[in-house]
C-alpha cells in the first residue's frame, strides 16, 4: 500500500477556462493587492511625495537657467518639464513592483498560490494592474500639481487624455521588467536597489529635463532611441508642449520623427518580451 502511495503522483488542482480563466485570476490577484494598498496608506503616501518633490524642485530650481529653444522662460521650461516628470514617475514605479513582487517570494505567498487552481501567470499579471491602478493616482495627484505650478496644456481634452495613456502604457511595460527583478533576487530591498539603478542613466541620457541638443553625439544618439524619450516626445505632442526652436530630432532618428507610434511600439515590445521572462522565471521559481 506504502509503494502504491509513494509511486502515485500528488493531485495538484489545475485551473481551467483558458484565457477567461486566467482574467478572472488576474483580477483577483489586483483586487488582494489593492486592497492591501488601502490598508498600509504610507505606501501611497510616500509613492506622492518623491515626485511631487521632483516638480517643485525642477520647477523652481532649474527654472529659468535652461534654455528651451534659445529662452529661459520658466514658464516654457515648466511645459517642456512635466511630460518628463510624468514618465520619470510612471517608470519609477517599477522599483516598487519588483519589491512587492520579492517581498511576496520570500513570505511564501508564491507557495500559497501554488496550491490554488489558478492561472500561473495570473499572480503576475494581477500584481502589476494593482500597480498600474497606484500609478493612475499618483499620476491624477501630479497632474492637478503640475497645474498649480504653472503647468498648461494646449490641445483638446481628448489628445490629452491619449497623452497620459500612453505615459501609463509605458509604466505598465516597465512594470514587468520590475516583475522580472523581483523575481531574480532574494529580498525586496535587492529589488528595489536593482530596479532603480539601471533607472536613473534611462531616464537623465534622454530628452525629458533637457534638449539633447546640448549633449555629447554619441549620447544624442542614446537619447534618441531611448523608448523613455519617444514616450516624453509623444506625450509631449499630444499635451501642445512641444517647444518651438526644439527640433524633434538631432539625429534624424525615427523615432523621435514619430514619436506616439514608436512609444506604443517600444511599450508593446517591452511587455511580449518581458512578460514572457517573468511568467518563465515564476514558473522555475515556483517549482
């Protein structure tokens, strides 16, 4: 009887329903981390503060001392500023993603989901709509900031809707590259030190807090097709702050000659390719 219990394999509870499956997991899985969100208010809290910082410091700081297309105008540096404060906030987000992502490895939580009947890849999937749904607030909170500043818009409120959709897009690419650190690492404060290191030369060799114009060649190049800058030039078009005197490329690269089409570009491609490493490494991790 022992050698027949020994030889049998263990029942493990498969889920079923295919793709409308694994939504309805994903959804659960947002909902769990949404709800924890609610009850631990300082992650939010301090998620608003840094940059809500990054606005007032860059506003009131730099300008006036950057030329925006031969001027100094702060008024001008302020609508060339927020598209890239907006992507600089939405990808920082990925930090935190990773860190929540590890904190949930080294808790056990993965062995828990385990046990359930349950997409794999819908532990992934629903921890980053929760963040996506944190980075839709903060980037309402920045926003009405960002007018109080100075901050205007100058095409209609459907373009600039369209605006901050794509700046979500992006965050919601990078958000699986914070998923595939959070997985790679032992302790969330690894993956919160891995998902920001690689961040800051992403977001500062680009166009969001100067005009390439200024830099090195070989940097503008690096800048160019840079997909943080082509989702700050999308943005940037579709909110009217585009500079006048600024070209839309020193290099001739495409895609700051298209930049809307290139940013949903790059944040598709970003999220095939990194989505399919993380569901991968979950999957190895978790066996």
């Amino acid at each position: 009887m022992s050698a027949i219990a020994k030889d049998t394999p263990a029942l493990v509870p498969r889920p079923s329903g295919g793709v409308t499956q694994s939504v309805k997991d994903s959804l659960v899985v947002a909902k769990r981390n949404l709800i924890r969100m609610t009850r631990i208010p300082e992650m939010v809290i301090f998620g608003l503060i840094q940059p809500i910082m990054f606005v007032v410091l860059f506003t009131y700081v730099f300008g006036g001392s950057i030329s925006i297309g031969g001027s100094t105008d702060p008024q001008l540096y302020k609508e060339f500023l927020m598209a890239g404060i907006f992507a600089q906030t939405v990808t920082f987000a990925t930090a935190g993603a990773g860190a929540g992502i590890a904190d949930d490895m080294h808790k056990g939580l993965i062995d828990r989901f385990r046990s359930l009947p349950m997409a794999r890849g819908a532990v992934l999937t629903g921890r980053t709509l929760a963040d996506l749904v944190q980075t839709t607030l903060t980037l309402v909170v920045l926003a009405g900031v960002a007018l109080l500043v100075g901050w205007r818009t100058h095409e209609n409120l459907g373009k600039v809707i369209c605006g901050f959709l794509l700046l979500l897009l992006l965050g919601y690419a990078f958000s699986w590259i914070g998923a595939l650190i959070g997985l790679s690492v032992r302790t969330p404060e690894a993956a919160t030190s891995g998902g920001l290191i690689w961040l800051f030369p992403l977001t500062f060799i680009s166009n969001a807090f100067v005009p390439v114009t200024g830099m090195p060649t070989f940097l503008q190049h690096v800048a160019e097709w840079n997909p943080f800058s082509a989702t700050v030039a999308g943005a940037r078009e579709l909110f009217g702050n585009t500079m006048p005197g600024v070209p839309k490329s020193v290099t001739g690269a495409w895609p700051m000659e298209h930049p809307i089409i290139a940013s949903i570009i790059w944040s598709v491609l970003i999220i095939v390719v990194f989505r399919t490493l993380a569901v991968r490494k979950y999957r190895s991790a978790a066996t």
